[in-house]
C-alpha cells in the first residue's frame, strides 16, 4: 500500500514538474531585456522589435556605456544573440 501511494506522489510531482515552465524559459518584455542591459552599465537610447527569419521576434538596442556606441539583438528570454561596438 506505501509503494502504491509513493508511485502515485511521484507521477504526480513528475507531470507537474513538466508543465510549468521554468522562469529563464519565460518570454520577456523588450522593457525587461532593456533593463537587463541597464544592469549591466548601459545607457538605452533606441529600442525596436524585428522579425527575425531564425527566430520570431528579436529586439534590437542601441545604447552607450563610457562613451562608446553598442548595437545589441537579443531573443525573447534577453539572451544576446549580437553585440557589436561602434567604433
């Protein structure tokens, strides 16, 4: 009766586990994904959101840090697909 229960709580804790999806899988806002260049010492002067054909949306920033113009294209979970330094 006691391996019947476990094997019930753990098939249970196994389907849910499986449908929530954890927070970094998520679909961030442009806001959030400003805010975390923000974080990093950047100043955002310009944002947009471009079709992408490898992925479905990516946003695009302008912004500085110490005098130096960056361009940055992230996906929709903030991770940098592009960085690159105007010089």
């Amino acid at each position: 009766m006691f391996h019947l229960a476990a094997a019930t709580f753990l098939i249970a804790a196994g389907v849910g586990g499986l449908t929530a999806l954890p927070v970094s899988a998520r679909i961030k806002t442009i806001s959030q994904c400003a805010a975390e260049l923000t974080e990093r010492g950047f100043t955002v002067n310009d944002q947009d959101v471009t079709k992408d054909k490898l992925f479905e949306e990516v946003y695009g920033f302008s912004a500085a840090k110490n005098n130096e113009k960056w361009e940055f294209k992230m996906d929709e979970k903030c991770k940098i697909l592009y960085e690159h330094r105007n010089e």
